[in-house]
C-alpha cells in the first residue's frame, strides 16, 4: 500500500526536466533577443558612421569651395592684375595690392603677411611687407621647387601649402609662370595666416548643411556635429565652439592637391543619433531580458521546491499509511488471539480468562485512541475541530487519565507516577485534555526503554498551569524540537523502526493546545533517569482565565465536544 501511495519517482524527474528545460528555452529566446537587439544596434551604428562620413565630405567640399572662392583665387587674381609675375618689376606688398573685386570675397590682404617671388632657375627669392625669418625663407627655397612641380594645378594656375612653419600656421598661396616647356619657371604669391579662415568653417552653413535637408527633417543645421579641420601635418587650424564626443565620427580632406591638403574630422551630435535612424536607435533590452529571466528562474525554483514539497508529503502521507496499518494490526491480532483463545475455551484457569479481557480490554483502548487521533487529525484538516473549554480542577482529570492508561504502562512494565498541585482549576474541554495525555503519555512509554518511570506532572507558574510527561528514554535532539510537533514528522532513528507510529500524535496534542490558549513544547528532562541519561519533558501550559471569546459562545472553541469522542 505504502509503494503505490508513493508517487513513482521518475515522473518528478519528468515534471523537474520539464520545468529545467522552459528556463533553459527561456534563457535561449532571451539569448536570441538580446542578439536581435545586438544587430539592430550594430545596424543603426553603421548607418551613423556612413552619416559621419557624408557629413564630413560635405563639409571639407564646402569649406574647400569657401577657401578657394574667398582667399586663394581673388588673391591670385589681384597678383596677376598687379603683373606681380613679370620679373623685372618691383613686388607689391600685400597692402598694395587691389582689393578683391568679388562682393563676397574675404580681404585676403588683411590675411596676408607677406608677397615672394621666387626664381626656380636661380633660385632666388624676393618678398614684400613683412620680412620672413631665415628659417621661414629657407623653407620657402625647399618647399616651392618640389611643390610646383607636383601639386600645382596649371589649369586653375594655383598651388597652395598649409603648414604650421616655427610653430605658426601659415597657407601660402601661388601661381606661376611656365616656361616653354611648361614647367614652373617663376612662382608668385603670398602668405596668408589660416587662422583668418574661421568664418568660412560656417559660412554656407544654411545652404550647405552637413547633411542633407532629406535626412534631418526638422532639425537645426549648425546643431547636427562638431567640426575640427586640420593642416596636412595634423597641427590644428579650426575648432568648432561645441565639440561632440566622436562616437559616430569620420576624417575627409580637401580634393584638390592644389589646396593645400587641408583635412577635417566631423563627429555627428550623438542625441541626434535616434532622429537620423528610421525608428530611432534600439535601446537596450539587456535589463528587460534579465529580469523576465531572472523572474523565470524564481517561478522555476519555486515549482521545482513546491515538487520537492509535494514529494516530500506525498513520502510522509506513504509512511503514514503504512505507520497507521502498521499501528492498527497489533493491537487487532492480540484482540483475535486471545478473543479466539477464549471461544475455543483454551483457557486453563480463571485468572487466565481475566488476563485475556484484560488485555482484550487494553487493546481494544488502544484503538479506540488510535481511532480518536485519527479522526482529530482529519477533522482538524478540514479546520472542524471545535471545543468547549470549563473550568475544571485539573488534579482529579490528570489522575482520571493516568489511572486509564496505567494498564497500558503496566503492561510495557512501565511505572507511572503522579505529581500533581491540587486546586488548579483552568478552562479545559475534558475530552481533548485526556487526548492530548494520552498521546504524551503514549509516546513516553512507546519511545522510551521496558522499566522507566514516566511522572505526570502539574504545577502553577506565572499564572498559567504547567502539565509536563517525563520519561526516561533517549529524548529529542534539539534541532528537532520544534519539527516534532510537524504533521508526519517522525525523528530519523524512529521512521522504518520496530515502533510503529504514525507521526500524527504531536500535532494533534498543538492544535487541541493551541485551541485551549496555550503552548506546547519539549526540552530535557530536569530529572537524570536511572542510567543518568536525560530523558524527555514535554510540557503543555494552558492559562487559568477563560478564554474571552470562549465565554462569548461565538467561538469555534464552543462547539461540540462530543464530536471529538
Ligand atoms: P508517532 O509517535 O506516531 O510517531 P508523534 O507525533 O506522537 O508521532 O511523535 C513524533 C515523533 O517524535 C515520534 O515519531 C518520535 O520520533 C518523537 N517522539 C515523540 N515523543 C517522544 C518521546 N517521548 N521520546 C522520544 N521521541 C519522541
């Protein structure tokens, strides 16, 4: 019986796989978002990079049309309308040059610091305004030969150099004059202070956004990056006032070799990052996942405890079955046996025939207590259980349930005594009193060794009155004090033993103690038995006044007593 009440293991093993697996697949499809979410991301980041790229080429197209339209080629026209290039004649300095004649052009005179000729034949080199240093002029003599002949664009009859020469930034602009065999024979121009720039670093800014107007919808031109431009070098020339950090950020340079190589680096204004992307930037579902995730892996552990749980009853109700079973055959086959002894008149004398019932008598108790614990024990599973306390001297029912159960001890050679206050009177409902004795005094005997002494107790403490059982036997392991009084609960030494329980005793006796008021707990007995071993105390205090509710008759204390016999 007890095998088939038990639920076959594997199919727990089959509900834990089962419950393992869905935090597994959980854990999978979490997985599998939080990759979604990655290549969304890693989507959304290129498409910016590819901003920042397009926005940088515009931008080093529209400054390179800027420098070119506004600096460099009024310059050199002024230069070739002053015949500069004819090498006979005196160099104009800067200030003597005509003004530019476009309306929007920079006046690149303010700029310039000086006008050169230079002979590349010779080599010679001529300059008017302000005079470069030696180092300066040595540089020009080195630079100019080379540059001319590589990077200056005869059809725009223009070459430029943007350099930062003994820590000054400088752009020095050309033009030259070929010889027949069209190579530079004489360069002239000037040298012009790129700081003067800045301005065209932002002037077409409304006609020539960053990005195009398509892209950016609503958005404020001048607020789409931050800008830093550059000399070929690398020594910077332009800084834009606000400057974003460059996480989508990209380099372009000026296209034309003849302009000098001047290079820019925009890095696009990250909060404008989800206005650019269609559907903005993903955000991150990382937290989300974790959660749901995590809440996943508690509902899981929790199942999987509750299946332990359940497991584990289900186990305690198979022993109780089988302790039930177990605790019902005993006493039936002695009431067969000596019932059957005496119809079959097998019996010698008449002293015997009084042993018989005797003992068919205290068997037959036996169950009937057995019988009355069980049915406590159901009624009280379905919350049934109902008192009536009255006060009563509780002496003369203390003496009234050890003279019942004397026989009972006798019978394990046990000795009962009794020591008891008298004139303790407390609210009790009889029946449950004698049932909550007889357990403890059924356990004191049951669990503890042939010959002890069990001692019924009652004093008066704190206003409350104490009955104690003490036995003799091995007592409980603290640790388990408490689990005893736990429906099924049987100690370790005592499940699968010769003393057949049913693990239900304790419990009953705490909740008809409970429904008095009162508490019930075990410690060590105070009084060494025989051996000098501590045997166990179990004490119930119940308290003297009436119960409030109890005399209010609204209480489920109240009810029927009779019920529990
Ligand atoms: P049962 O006696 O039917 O097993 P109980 O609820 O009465 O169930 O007791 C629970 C457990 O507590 C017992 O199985 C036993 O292990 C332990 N126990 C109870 N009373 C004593 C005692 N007097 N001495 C030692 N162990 C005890």
């Amino acid at each position: 019986m007890s095998d088939s009440a038990r639920p076959p293991r594997p199919r727990a093993l089959f509900v834990a796989a089962l419950l393992l697996l869905t935090l597994a697949l959980a854990g999978a499809i979490a997985l599998q978002a939080y990759r979604n979410f990655l290549g969304h991301r890693a989507t959304a980041e290129r498409v910016l990079r590819d901003y920042a790229r397009l926005a940088a080429a515009r931008f080093a197209q529209r400054t390179e049309m800027a420098v070119y339209w506004s600096v460099f080629s009024p310059a050199m026209d002024a230069l070739s309308r002053v015949k500069a290039d004819l090498p006979d004649t005196p160099l104009p300095p800067p200030a003597s040059l005509p003004a530019p004649t476009e309306l929007h052009s920079t006046d690149f005179r303010k700029l310039a610091r000086y006008t050169f000729r230079y002979d590349v034949l010779s080599g010679r080199l001529e300059t008017g305004g302000a005079t470069p240093s030696l180092g300066v002029r040595k540089w020009l003599r080195d630079t100019l030969p080379v540059h001319s002949r590589t990077m200056y664009d005869p059809k725009e009859r223009l070459g430029a150099i943007v350099r930062t020469i003994e820590g000054v930034p400088r752009a020095i602009v050309y033009t030259a004059v070929l010889d027949k065999t069209g190579h530079p024979r004489t360069l002239v121009g000037l040298e012009e202070d790129p700081r003067g720039f800045e301005p065209l670093y932002t002037a077409e800014e409304d006609k020539f956004p960053l990005l195009p107007r398509p892209l950016t919808g609503g958005v404020v031109y001048d607020s789409l990056g931050s800008a830093i431009v550059t000399e070929a070098d690398g020594a910077e020339l332009y800084r834009s006032p606000v400057q974003y950090p460059p996480t989508f950020a990209a380099r372009d340079s000026f296209e034309h070799p003849m302009m000098g190589g001047i290079r820019v680096q925009v890095a696009l204004r990250p909060d404008m990052a989800p206005k650019l992307v269609i559907g903005g930037m993903p955000r991150s579902n990382v937290p989300m996942l974790l959660s749901l995730l995590a809440l996943t892996a508690v509902l899981v552990v929790a199942a999987l405890l509750q299946l332990r749980r359940e497991y584990e009853l289900s186990q305690l109700r198979a022993d109780f079955v089988s302790g039930v079973s177990h605790e019902l055959r005993t006493p039936l086959a002695q009431i067969r046996m000596f019932s059957e002894t005496l119809l079959l008149g097998r019996v010698r004398s008449d002293e015997e025939r009084e042993r018989s019932l005797e003992i068919i008598d205290q068997e037959a108790r036996r169950l009937t207590h057995l019988v009355e614990n069980l049915l406590h024990f159901s009624r009280s599973e379905r919350r049934l259980t109902r008192l009536s306390p009255t006060p009563a001297p509780l002496a003369p029912l203390l003496t009234e349930a050890a003279e019942a159960f004397t026989p009972l001890a006798a019978a394990r050679g046990v000795k009962l005594r009794t020591e008891l206050t008298d004139g303790v009177v407390a609210p009790v409902d009889a029946d449950a009193l004698r049932q909550m004795l007889l357990n403890l005094l059924d356990n004191a005997v049951k669990y503890g060794p042939a010959g002890q002494t069990v001692t019924l107790g009652l004093t008066l403490a704190d206003g409350r009155a104490l009955l104690s059982v003490d036995d003799q036997g091995p007592g409980i392991p603290a640790a388990e004090r408490e689990r005893i009084w736990d429906r099924f609960w049987r100690l370790e030494r005592d499940r699968g033993s010769a003393v057949a329980g049913t693990g239900i005793g304790l419990s009953v006796v705490r909740e008809l103690v409970a429904l008095h008021g009162g508490r019930a707990w075990a410690e060590d007995c105070p009084v060494p038995g025989p051996e000098g071993r501590m045997g166990s105390r179990f004490v119930i205090e119940l308290p003297l006044m009436p119960l409030a509710h109890a005399a209010t008759g609204a209480s489920p204390l109240q009810a029927d007593a009779g019920a529990s016999a």
